[in-house]
C-alpha cells in the first residue's frame, strides 16, 4: 500500500442555529491509529461524516496526499480510499453477509455475478475473525439472524472489502463483545504494517489506550488537544475532554441531599426488555433523577419501557402499587408523561399545528363534539407558562426553533399535571437560552413534587440539574452517583469505564 | 417548490371553473344551470364513496381501500333485494346495509391490524368476498326494486333544482368536517397519518383507530352505493368497480396526501368534482372513447406533477 | 411481525425467508391434494395442461409485478398495457401471416410494452411521483391507446401460431415450458449486478444508495421490465384466445398483486421472487378449480372462492400472530 496522509483543518458545519464543528482539525498517516475523542455531543462523528464524505462541510479544508479533496458523496470518497464503518446503517436486513459485503461493488464475469467468488472473498473476510463470531455467521447467513455485534463486523468487512487507505471506525466497538474487539485490534496491528492509515473514534478509555498511537481530543466542535498516547495518562486526557466549556446559565435546583424521607413515587424491580438486562431503581417525588452513561446502554429503552411503549418483564410500582403498563395511554392514565428522544419523529407531529400537538394526548377531555375554545383556552395557557415563542397556536410545529418545539413536546404533558416526568435527553440540538427556560420549567416542577427521570447526554447537564445520577452500561445501572460524587469527572470516569479513585455510594440493586 | 404551497383545493376548485368554462364554450348548453347541477349530482356519488376513502388515506401509509366498489354495489342490492320497493321497508334496509358495510369494513381493518396483511391485499381479498356475497344473496338472479323515496331523493330536486342528493352530499360534507375536525377521533386519525410513533407515545390507540376508519369507509361506500341505486334503479352486478380507483384519485386531487396526516373532505369534494367535469367534458366533446381515456389519464399525471412528488433520498 | 421471526429458529428463518414461496408452496400441495381427492382427471396432462393455458396470461404479469414489487413499488397500469400490447400483436397480425410481418407486430408489441413500462418508472424513480396514483393514471393513457388501435374486439390471429399452446416440444405442453423460460430467466437476471441491487433497493434504500447503488435506475428498469412481461402476457393472450381484446385488464392486475403476495413476496419490497408468483398463479387456478369440482351451488362459488384466498392470505399474518403470543 502506498503512504497516505490525510488532514482535516479547521473544519466547520452548522446545522440551523447550531454549531456541531467550530474549528476541528485532525490529521492522520501512513502506518498509524489516530484515536478521536470527546465527550458527549463534541462533534467527533460530525468530524468522521465530513472525512467519509457523507456531510459537505460550511468550512476549512480537508487534504488528501496534500491535495484538497471535496466529497460530494460517500462514494466518492470511496473511490479516493477513504472507507467508514457504519453502525449498521449500511446494511439491507433481508439479504445475506456475502450479498451485503459486495453490495455495489460485486465480483462480475460478463456481467454476472460470480457468486462462488463473492461467497469465498467473504469466506476469507469472515475467518479473518474465526473464533470471535457467533455460530451461524457465514457468507449465506441472512444478516437479520445475526446478532448487532455480528452485524457491527459484517460493517467492518465492508468497508474493508474496498482495500481502503483509510478507515474511519466511529464507534465501531460499541456493540463488540470482548473476544472481537481483541480480534479487532490484532487486525489492526496487521493492517498499520501495511500502511493503512487509521482514525479510531471512540469513548472507551481502555481501548483507545490500547490501540491508538495519538489522539486528538474535540471539545464543543474545536480540537483542544492532540497527544501522543505513549506519554500522555487517561487522566490528562478526560481532563481534555471536561475542562472549561462554554458557560451556560443553569438554573440549578440543586440540594443535592438524600432524599430519603421523599415518598417514592417510581420503582423497578428486575426490569428487562430487549435490550435491559434487569434494572432496579427508585425514584422520589421532587427529585430528579438523571440516567448517564454513554449513548446506547439502555436508557432510552428504560424511558420507553417505563412508559408502556415496550415489551418487558419484572416489576413496576407506582406509589408502591404494581402496575401492568402494556400501552402508554396506561401509562399516561397513571400519571406518567414521557418526552422522546427523537423530538421530530416521537415527540411531535411537524406538519400539524402547535394546538394540535399540545392537544394530542388529551382529546377526551373535550367531549364527543371538541370544545374547541375551552381547548384552545387551554392550549394558551399551556404556552404562556411555558414562554412559547411562536406566530400562533395554528401554525404548524416545524415552524418553531428547536427549543420552542421541545416545549410543545413538554406542554402537551404537562396540561395533564403529571406526577411522573420521563425525559429523554431533552435538551440535545436546543440553543443556549432555550436551555435555560427549560432548566426553570424542570426546577418549578420539582418544586411541586413532580418526579423527574432524565437522560441526558450532556454530561454537565446531568450534574448541575440532578440530584442523583444513575450511570447506565449494558443494560444495567452500573455506579450510582450523589453528593460529593456527582461531578463531572466522575460521570465521565464511569461512563468510559475508567477505574475511579474516589469511592461512590453503592447503586440501587441490579447492578453489574 | 413554491408551486407546492398553494392550496391543492384551491387548485382542484379553479381546474373544476376552467373545465366548466372550456365545455361552455365547446359545447353550448354545458355551462347551463341544468347541466351543471346534472354534473354535481354524478359528482355526488364519487364524492359520498371517496369520503371513506379519505378517511383511510389519511390515517397514512399509503392505504387505500379497495373493496368500496363491491361495497356500493353490495350496499345497492341489499337495499334493492330488502327493501323492494316499499319505503319503510327500505329504511330498514338501509340500515342493514350500512350496519354489513361497517362490519366488512372492521373485518378489513382487523385483518390489517392484527394479522398484518398488506392493506393494498386485504382490502383487495375482501372485494372478492363481498362480490361472492352478493351473488349468494342474489343467487345470480336480481329481483327487486329500488324505493320511490329513495329515486325521488336522489333524481328529484329538492329546493331550486338542486336534486337532494346534492343536498345530501353537501350534508355529509358538514359531518365529514365535523367528524375530522370536531372530534378525538378526527384528530387522533391526523395524528397516525402523520406519525405512528408519535400518535402512540402520546397514548392513541392506533389499531383502534385504523379499525374504525376501515369500518367508517366500509359503511360510507355502502351508503354511496344505495343513493346510486336511487339514480340508476337498477342493480347490475359491477355497479360500483367504476368508482374503486376514481375515489382514490379523487382524494389525491383534493390535496390529501397518500403518506397520510394531511388532508380534508372538502378537498375530496374538489377533487370528486374535477373527475367528474374531465369525464362529463371529454364526453361532451365527442371525443373517441380512446381519446377521453388519454387526456384523462394526462390530466391525472399533470396534476400529480403539481403536487404529488415524494422526497429525494439525498437529504 | 418480526419479533415473530426472531422466536423461530435462524435457521427455520433463513429458509422461511430465502425460499420465500415455502408457504405458497404448502398451499400449493394442499390444493393439489384436494383437487386430486375432488377430481383425479383433473391431472392428466391434456386436461391440466389445458386448464393452466388460461392462466399463463396471468402467470407473465404476474412475474412484471413481482419485480416491481421486490423494487419497492408497484404497478396498477399492467393490465392496461396487456390490453395495449395485445391489440398491437393482432391488428398488424391480422392481415397476413408472412413471418416479416409477424417479426415486425411481435417487435412492436414488445416495444409497446417497454416503453410504457418506461414511462411508469420515469414518473415513479425520476420524478418521484407515488407508484399507486401514477400507474392508475397512466393505464387510463394505455387503456385509451388500445382503443385508438382497435375499437372492437376482433382481429384474428394467423392460423399457424394459434396451436402455439398445443404443440408439445419434447413431449411437454408448452406451458411447462413456458414456467421453465420464465424461471431460467429471472435466474439469468437475479444473477446479475441488477439481482442484489433490485433486493437492496427494495429492502431499504437508504442502505442501498449509501453502498452506491443507483436505486432511480434500478427502479426505472424494474418498470420497463413489468412493461415487457405484460407485453408477454398480452402475446399469450392473443394465442391462447385467437383474437384481440382492447378492454378488460383490470382483473388480471388485480389478480397478479393477489398472486404475488399469496407467493411469499411482501409488498413492502426487498424480498421474495417469481417462483412464488408463479406458484401463486397455479394456488389461484387450483382454487377455482377446486371450488367448481366441489359441487358447492354456483352462486357460493365465489364466495367460497373468495374466502380461501383471504385465508390464504392471512396465513402468513396468522402464523406471526401466534408466534407473537407464544413469546409474550
């Protein structure tokens, strides 16, 4: 393989009002890992979609053996060399290993496709990772009977099967057990030899250890470090990660104290579902309660799960009485509200106007012929507590900034006056003073004894704003954070799986 | 897309003026009062049977119902064969076609719902079955006769020449704005067609919904199908397969999207209206069949083109 | 439905969903059986042979409609361009039987149908116009375009190529060879690039076309496909019936959507093939057939008829429905 170096300088992308790359560089060589790091919402897989040609960048400039390349597609950048392993974006369920790993790009003899070869490359592709691969992943095994793990190096062959220069892995061990992710970076090693040039995005503190040569650290959209890792410690570096960041007026409604003498409004015993792996919690009337970790362990589907809206087993208690939640309108007659992680494809209807949206879950209330005035009346005052910007309760939601939908998302709830507030991560792609508003609106509810369970995936946020924070790994609560703990050092420790120094109180059961 | 923005009723209701002017102008006598209330009468029919399909379109998915043509005709013949002539009887006939037009119709929504039968199949299946219901009901012999009142209504005009099924279309429209806008059902249906997730997070019953909307079209073509039988006074065994796939063009004139979450009846009414005019127009001109069917056809396409495009996967 | 899949083993999933026509083909031996306990001459050769020509129309349309259906979309307007192309074939066969002027009304039936089928998938891949509403408009175009070519029912077709169906080559009828054909050329075109990429677009087509494939053209030629095999079907009709027909398609497309899904294909695209359309096509005769030899009275015979086909249909969701309960 020829050398190859590529450097991505000062990169910038804004998507509407926010800013995911402010000035991002990184550059990468022959024969070397590059590790990209940063906390939560830091702008390191924006970085990757740029390089992988899949995002066009507002600015800076990215070069490719010294010359500037322009991506207009993921397959041009392809063509040039570069590969990205996806999480699982890239691959059709329906079709098998062998039919996916050549997809576009099929050995052909007269316009045929030479199905023995294809299934032999793949073959040879697969038992690159022998022992690390689940018992029926073969070239003609369909890729929806495989594991996501399984599915995650299906990704990996892929892109390896366009021999890059280059290749990205964003996040690419997050769903690798541990017999793989070693078979991986053995790989790695092998492929460093050959003069591939590596960038490495991830969280995982030990891996990142073990496999990268340098690492550039993203903070708020900017590179605020590079470091070579053989002389740099894993303090130094999530010290990167955290330190300073943009100031943000926090509403803080924090005693921090023990709420212990708080009726518990919220418990779990043993909770599983599909991707839960038995959780037990307890959650009190005016606290709230963060759910921290990196993304995807699970705290999602508890807010789902918790809400009705998934499968599981075990046991749920509201105010110490079981409850059976097959279907949100159950749990919503319970008293529960939930505001989805996805604000434009869960949490709202975008083409319907704001009454409607606010009006959703309560229609009933209104008679079999809709009180429209006493709605709309009520709708107003929903709005106006809550400061809604916006031309008028009839125009449509998608006409609103980001933080003014969310608090159409949380309006809708809150006309119903509910005891238990389920939010996942509610303030992602809000601006600043939107953020704000929804910080007080959270610390009035508390005030009134509403319980709230947060997920957030901005690491300060859980620690201004909570009172408890349950770091959530592999479905499971694994550290429960309070008091002196619940810092944002500490967070960040226990969600890369860091060891810490400091001693934390034991978590609520179920733990890992 | 600026041409996107403007209003597809107001579009469909211009288009309709246009058609209306251009047959004056071909045809003397078109234009005519007569004649005009003559085309709102045939457009009555589609419109009444493209009520439910509105309804189901709506709920989003790109759902169609296409059993509406057996139902009108089952609807047809139940008041024919039942009723028989006698007014009191035929009310009660009425009755039960529209109760055996929601039942059928909960049976499509069911096998929908529950089973996960393609719509496009299920509604298909059942179209099927009606059509061999009605031949046992009518054990290939069709003997009956459509009630006077019933003709009177439809046929005979009511208040300034305005023949009372127009009335009565006019009527339905009311409820339909009604039904859609003035109650939890309506808005719970907005909200399925626009986002599933969405409608179930925020505690609707989806499958409850499609299942009354199913019911709903299932009872509406019923309906559409015995004010037909007041029209023509005949029942003849594919009386209504003509206004299978015509109801479903006239929701998509009338704005409603087929993704579903977006539309209203008024613009079904439009778009019922612009169908019938085109038809009514091409006939006028005596024009060859073969010509009628063509320009229909490339009207359907140049009023998609307006707007009846999807997004690019490129985002 | 595919937490239903996911309680079946792998394995039993793979084949399920590979051999999407396992189900068809069950159906498939069931109707057999009962055809053969209610009538056993029904299988003799002569006799099956003719029974099953009436549905090879349905058999060359239905094969279009599965390759617009794996694509993703679908094709209400094939009926009409059957009716199209088959007045083609007979008014310029109709004249003499030279084989030049055969060859010519064969090329432009064919063409007929390709560029009808060309203009469904320009309107649909390029100009993003809904399949369902588009196909509907533009048979109406095709349906006018045949009644321009022949007003009226008639025509006839040249006295050597009426046999067609009732030469035997080899000892087998020609429908068997015709299903053979039709097999060993979806055989020839699933093994192509166009193969994986028809399954991929179909399957998911942000997947499809982040891997670089170019799903508007492979759904455009999916439609110019279903445009040449309703061509085929218009052919088959005029040779099996001798004459020519400007109306009347709207059943038979009805019919191929039923015969594609009763075959394992989804509607929804990305799996299936033309073997379970094809078996489909045959459930679909055996059913009638079956209803007609069971000395039910004539006028339930559709009803029944159309009962078997919706349970038929249902299987599938039923099989699902209690897998799910089991789980749960």
């Amino acid at each position: 393989m020829a050398d190859v170096s590529l450097s991505a300088q000062h990169l910038v992308k804004r998507y509407g009002g926010v800013v995911a790359l402010a000035d991002s560089s990184l550059d990468v060589q022959s024969g070397e890992v590059v590790a990209l790091i940063g906390a939560n919402g830091s702008g390191k897989s924006t970085l990757g979609k740029i390089i992988t040609g899949a995002v066009v960048p507002d600015g800076g400039r990215l070069l490719l053996d010294g010359e500037q390349a322009r991506f207009s597609s993921p397959q041009a950048a392809r063509r040039m060399g570069i590969s990205a392993v996806y999480q699982e974006l890239s691959l059709v369920a329906d079709m098998t290993v062998a039919e996916n790993v050549w997809l576009a790009n099929e050995p052909l003899a007269l316009g045929r496709v030479r199905r023995k070869e294809r299934k032999e490359r793949t073959a040879r592709l697969l038992s690159l990772f022998e022992d690390a691969l689940g018992p029926s992943v073969g070239p003609d095994a369909l890729v929806s009977a495989l594991s996501p793990s399984d599915r995650q190096i299906v990704e990996i062959l892929k892109a390896l099967s366009r021999e890059p220069r280059v290749m990205i892995l964003d996040e690419a061990t997050a769903s690798l057990g541990g017999r793989q992710v070693e078979r991986l970076f053995e790989l790695v090693g092998e492929w460093k030899a050959r003069g591939m040039a590596l960038i490495f995005i991830s969280h995982r503190m030990e891996e990142i250890f073990q496999i990268a040569d340098r690492a550039t650290v993203l903070r708020s959209g900017r590179t605020v470090g590079a470091a070579d890792l053989k002389e740099t410690s894993e303090q130094e570096l999530v010290g990167l990660m955290i330190e300073g960041g943009i100031a943000e007026q926090r509403h803080i409604a924090h005693p921090g104290e023990t709420a212990g003498e708080k009726t518990v409004l919220l418990e779990t015993e043993d909770l599983r579902s599909s991707v839960l792996n038995g959780v037990t919690l307890q959650l009190r009337e005016g606290e709230i309660l963060g759910l921290g970790g990196l993304q995807g362990q699970g705290q999602s589907n508890l807010l789902l799960t918790l809400f009705g809206a998934a499968p599981h087993s075990g046991t749920i208690r509201l105010a110490g009485e079981q409850v059976r939640l097959s279907h949100p309108r159950q749990a919503m007659k319970q008293g529960l509200a939930f505001v989805p992680g996805d604000r434009g494809g869960e949490g709202l209807l975008p083409i319907r106007s704001i009454l409607e949206n606010l009006l959703l879950p309560s229609w009933s209330r209104y008679g079999a012929f809709l009180n429209m005035r006493r709605a709309r009346n009520d709708s107003e005052a929903v709005s106006q507590s809550l400061r809604l910007k916006m031309g008028s309760l009839d125009h449509p939601v998608n006409s609103l900034s980001g933080g003014n939908a969310q608090k159409v998302v949380l309006g809708k709830w809150l006309m119903r006056g509910p005891k238990v507030l389920l939010l996942d991560d509610p303030t992602k792609g809000v601006d600043v003073g939107a953020k704000g508003e929804f910080y007080k609106i959270l610390s009035d509810l508390r005030e009134r004894g509403v319980a709230i369970l947060l997920h957030s995936s901005d690491d300060e946020e859980l620690v201004d704003l909570c009172d408890r924070v349950l770091v959530m790994r592999d479905g499971v609560v694994s550290r429960q954070l309070s008091g002196g703990n619940l810092n944002k050092s500490v967070l960040v420790s226990a969600s890369v799986g860091a060891a810490s120094s400091s001693s934390d109180s034991a978590p609520s059961g179920g733990a890992a | 897309m600026r041409v996107l923005r403007l209003n597809p009723i107001a579009i469909a209701l211009i288009l309709a003026v246009i058609l209306f002017v251009v047959g004056g102008i071909v045809q003397p006598g078109f234009a005519s009062y007569g004649q005009g209330m003559n085309i709102l009468r045939l457009a009555a029919f589609l419109g009444i049977v493209a009520a439910g399909q509105t309804l189901v379109i709506i709920s989003g998915g790109e759902r169609i119902d296409l059993s509406v043509g057996a139902m009108i005709t089952l609807g047809a013949i139940l008041v024919f064969r039942f009723g028989d002539g006698q007014n009191d009887q035929a009310l009660l006939a009425l009755a039960l076609a529209l109760g055996v037009g929601l039942l059928i119709g909960a049976i499509n929504g069911l096998g929908i719902t529950v089973l996960g039968i393609p719509p496009l199949v299920m509604t298909l299946g059942m179209a099927g079955v009606i059509q061999g219901l009605i031949l046992v009901i009518t054990g290939g012999r069709i003997e009956g006769e459509a009630a006077p009142a019933l003709t009177s209504l439809v046929s005979g005009s009511l208040i300034f020449g305005i023949p009372g099924v127009v009335l009565l279309w006019l009527l339905l429209g009311g409820v339909m704005w009604l039904v859609l806008q003035r109650t939890a059902y309506g808005r719970r249906l907005f909200a399925v067609g626009t986002n599933r997730v969405t409608a179930k997070l925020s505690g609707v019953r989806v499958p409850s919904v499609l299942v009354l909307t199913y019911a709903l079209s299932g009872m509406l073509a019923a309906l559409g199908g015995v004010v037909l039988l007041g029209y023509t006074e005949q029942v003849f065994l594919n009386l209504g397969d003509p206004y299978t796939l015509p109801s479903v063009a006239a929701v998509v004139i009338g704005g409603t999207l087929l993704a579903g979450g977006v539309g209203s009846y008024f613009g079904t009414m439009a778009g019922a209206l612009v169908l019938t005019l085109l038809t009514s127009l091409l006939t006028a001109l005596e024009l060859p069949e073969s010509a009628r069917l063509m320009v229909y056809g490339a009207t359907l396409l140049l009023l998609l083109s307006l707007y009846g495009r999807q997004k690019a996967l490129r985002q | 439905m595919s937490a239903a899949w996911a309680s079946i083993g792998p394995r039993l999933r793979r084949v399920a969903l590979r051999q999407s026509y396992a189900f068809a083909l069950l159906l498939l031996v069931v109707a057999v059986a009962i055809n053969y306990y209610l009538q056993p001459t029904f299988f003799q050769p002569g006799i099956l042979s003719g029974n099953l020509l009436l549905f090879v129309p349905l058999m060359l349309v239905a094969v279009g409609q599965t390759v617009v259906v794996i694509g993703g979309g679908i094709d209400l307007s094939l009926g009409a361009i059957v009716s199209m192309a088959n007045v083609i074939f007979v008014s310029l066969m109709s004249q003499e039987a030279s084989p030049s002027r055969i060859l010519l009304a064969l090329a432009a039936g064919f063409l007929a149908g390709i560029l009808a089928g060309a203009l469904n998938g320009f309107c649909v891949a390029v100009l993003r116009f809904q399949p369902i509403v588009t196909t509907f408009a533009t048979s109406f175009i095709f349906a006018g375009l045949a009644l321009y070519v022949l007003p009226e029912p008639g025509g006839v077709m040249p006295p050597g190529l009426v046999n067609f169906f009732y030469i035997n080559p080899l000892g087998l009828p020609m429908v068997l060879w015709v299903v053979i054909i039709l097999l060993l050329l979806w055989a020839l075109l699933r093994s192509t690039r166009y193969g994986p990429y028809l399954y991929a677009t179909g399957g998911r087509d942000l997947s499809a076309f982040v891997s670089g494939v170019p799903v508007s053209s492979v759904r455009f030629l999916s439609y110019c496909i279903a445009g040449l095999m309703a061509a085929a079907g218009a052919l088959a009709l005029a040779l099996s019936t001798g004459t020519g027909n400007p109306i009347g398609g709207t059943d038979l497309m009805l019919q191929s959507i039923v015969a594609v899904v009763l075959g394992g294909t989804r509607l929804s695209g990305g799996q299936g093939g033309v073997a379970g359309s094809i078996i489909g096509v045959v459930i679909l005769s055996l059913i009638q057939s079956i209803v007609s030899f069971s000395g039910a009275p004539s006028s339930w015979q559709t009803l029944i008829n159309g009962l078997i086909v919706v349970a038929a249909l249902a299987g599938p969701g039923l099989v699902a429905l209690l897998g799910r309960r089991r789980r749960a």
